[in-house]
C-alpha cells in the first residue's frame, strides 16, 4: 500500500490500521455491545474513534488501549474525549488482563476493531484471563471467525476451535464487506462476541497445558491419523477404549474429547 492519508492521519500498516467509516455498521456495533453505565469498557485500538466516540457517549468514560502514539496524541488533544478516556498507550500484547480488571474494578467488557496481523495470536492470549472478562466483541477477518465457530469435520475447525470454544460460549453478531473500511482490506470481516464461560466449564479439564499440548500435537499434524499424532501419549487401544476411533484425525475430535483425553495425561 502507499501512503494512505485518512482524517489527516498517516495510515500505520504495520499496526493493521483499517478505520471503520460506515455508519450503519458502527451503529450495528454499539447496539451489538450495548454498553451501560457501571459497567468496565476496554477498547482495544481505538483508532480516530470511530466505535469510541458512540460508545463513551453512552457510558461516558472509558479505557482505551492504542499502540499508535499519533493516534494517542490525538484521542488526548479530542476536546470531547480527553475527560472521558483513559489512555493506556501501549502494546496490547504486553497487558496484564488480571491487573487490569483488578485495577478498574470488575470484570471487563472488551471490544475492538482488532489489527489483523496479531488478532489470532491476541486470542489466545485473552483465552488465558477468563475471570477477568465479562465478555468481548471483536471485528476479525472473516476467515478467523469460521475458525472460532468451526465445529469438527470441518476444514475451519483446528486448535483455535478447540482452545476459544473450550473456555467461550462464541456467537457471530455480523458480517462486515471491506468497504466499509479507510483503506479497505483485502478480506472480508466478521464481527464475533465471546462470552467466557466464569460458572462452569461444560467440559472442565484437571491440567490446562494437558490441553494445549494434546491439540497442538493433535493439530500440527492433522493430515495425520490420531493412533500417529498421539502415539506420544496414547496406544491405539488406550484411544479406541475411550470410545475414540484412532483412524480419525485432528479434525473429527470434538472439544469434550480433546477435555477427555487431556484428563488421561
Ligand atoms: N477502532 C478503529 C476503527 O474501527 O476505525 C481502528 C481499528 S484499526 C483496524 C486497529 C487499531 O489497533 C489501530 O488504531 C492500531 O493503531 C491499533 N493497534 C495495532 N496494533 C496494536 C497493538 N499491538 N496494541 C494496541 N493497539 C494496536
């Protein structure tokens, strides 16, 4: 891309800035969250504000989370923002959600217009503060989003499937064309709500990095029969006598069975 000049503002690609500037899909997105008043509202990339400003309107303050220091600059110097934000300039990827969510209170309601380049890897790491968030909801790729929604036998469905459905109820809210994007992306986008699951896990497991290793071993070779990528940890027999067939692959082991076999580590 060359250089892209939006609302005056130099686009960053590096930092995966898309700014979103059709209305009706912003206002889709507030009603989407439907943010209240008391509650702790945590946006991640905040950008020129365009999810910002509706949504401090109807809380009136809020946290934000931002990389760019430009951007920072500006959401500072926004006369109708500046008493209204709390700025956090800083690396999503280096925030402590506990800390956080300690520090403002409750449990957080997340949301963003995520930077395509880190949303996956982001993901993963907000899998691991469950009791720090109330829920979030999240502009992806679209790609991304049948990954988090995929149910197994299907291509989509691989180890984000398993890790996000195993700790999140996950619903898709919208669908987002491109266009409706300063620059557009390539792809097309989804918005998705994930909504950890704080009072009981439906399918609990004793040792959370039994999990991790087993659909990572399960999934980095998942043209692969299960008795073959698992024969670390399981016999063919030790498979078929919890009712797994081991000629399956990666990819036809539903999360309950992924939970089953990691309690057997
Ligand atoms: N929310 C705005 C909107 O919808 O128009 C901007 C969305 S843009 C896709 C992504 C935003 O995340 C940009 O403001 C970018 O600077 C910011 N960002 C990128 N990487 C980040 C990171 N590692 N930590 C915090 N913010 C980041």
């Amino acid at each position: 891309m060359n250089k892209y000049l939006y609302q005056g503002h130099m686009v960053r690609q590096r930092f995966g800035q898309h700014f979103l500037y059709n209305n009706n899909i912003i206002a889709a997105i507030v009603t989407a969250i439907a943010p209240k008043t008391g509650q702790v509202i945590v946006e991640i990339g905040p950008g020129l504000g365009a999810l910002t400003i509706p949504i401090v309107k109807l809380v009136s303050n809020m946290t934000v989370i931002e990389i760019d220091r430009n951007l920072v600059t500006r959401l500072a110097n926004n006369y109708f923002l500046n008493s209204r934000l709390n700025i956090v300039q800083q690396d999503v990827m280096t925030i402590d959600f506990d800390k956080l969510s300690a520090k403002l209170g409750q449990p957080l309601r997340l949301f963003g217009n995520l930077p395509y380049n880190i949303s996956t890897q982001l993901i993963f790491k907000l899998l691991n503060y469950p009791y720090a968030i109330y829920d979030m909801h999240f502009m992806l790729q679209k790609e991304v989003v049948n990954r988090l929604i995929a149910v197994p036998n299907s291509k989509s469905y691989g180890r984000l499937s398993v890790i996000a459905q195993y700790f999140c109820k996950i619903i898709p809210v919208l669908e987002v064309p491109s266009t409706s994007f300063k620059p557009e992306p390539k792809v097309n986008s989804m918005v998705v709500k994930l909504i950890p699951y704080t009072k009981k896990l439906p399918f609990p497991v004793n040792n959370f990095t039994n999990l991790t290793t087993l659909t990572k071993l399960a999934f980095n070779k998942r043209r692969k029969t299960l008795r073959n990528s698992l024969s670390k940890f399981f016999t063919p027999q030790q498979l078929e006598k919890q009712g797994i067939n081991s000629k399956l692959r990666a990819e036809n082991l539903s999360v309950e069975y992924y939970s089953k076999l990691a309690n057997l580590l």
